[in-house]
C-alpha cells in the first residue's frame, strides 16, 4: 500500500500565505546600509570603475551566498533569511504595507 499522497504525484496550485516583509531597495550608494542589515558584504570596485564579482553586493542565504544588483531588492522573510529579489519579481508579489506608522507610505 503507498503512503503518498495524490499532492506528491500531480502539481497542484497554491497560494502565498499574506506575510509582512521588510525590504530594502540596492542601489550603489546605499550598499554599505543595505550590508549592515542583511549581514552582506559590497563587492569591490575595480580601477575601471566596474564591479570584480557579478552584482554589488553578496548576501549569505539559506541556499548559499548570492549576488544582488543595483534595483534588486533584498528581502528579510519570515524566517529572518535575506534574499535578493529582482524588481519584476518584486512588483508582481509584494505591495507597500501599511501599519500605521508615520513612515509607511502607501
């Protein structure tokens, strides 16, 4: 007798449960902020102007380190993980929330 469910055999559809993050959006000059809070490190600039490593900053995740570019996001999620997350995705999965606070804009 099989003990899997008809979930493990077929895809099914699933929904995102409406969790609160908190993110920050890279650019070059808040790069040292953003490291600070998700515990990155900046990429190093060379002579030329460009960047040694793929994106300007490298943040240490659950799956690895990963490169962030300048208008990725980076996202604390509910694990208090950081992850990078490119803007496409960013805008078609998150909207502003807003608690109250006088700095939540929406």
């Amino acid at each position: 007798m099989s003990t899997h469910s008809a979930e493990s055999v077929a895809p099914s559809k699933w929904r995102k449960r409406p969790v609160v993050i908190e993110a920050m959006r890279l650019t070059w000059d808040n790069r040292a902020v953003v490291a600070d809070w998700c515990g990155g490190r900046c990429a190093e600039q060379a002579p030329s102007g460009t960047v040694y490593a793929p994106g300007i900053l490298l943040i240490p995740t659950l799956e690895g380190q990963m490169h962030a570019d300048e208008g990725d996001w980076v996202i604390k999620g509910v694990a208090d993980e950081f992850y990078p997350c490119k803007p496409a995705i960013f805008a078609a999965t998150y909207e502003r929330h807003s608690d109250g606070s006088p700095d939540a804009e929406c």
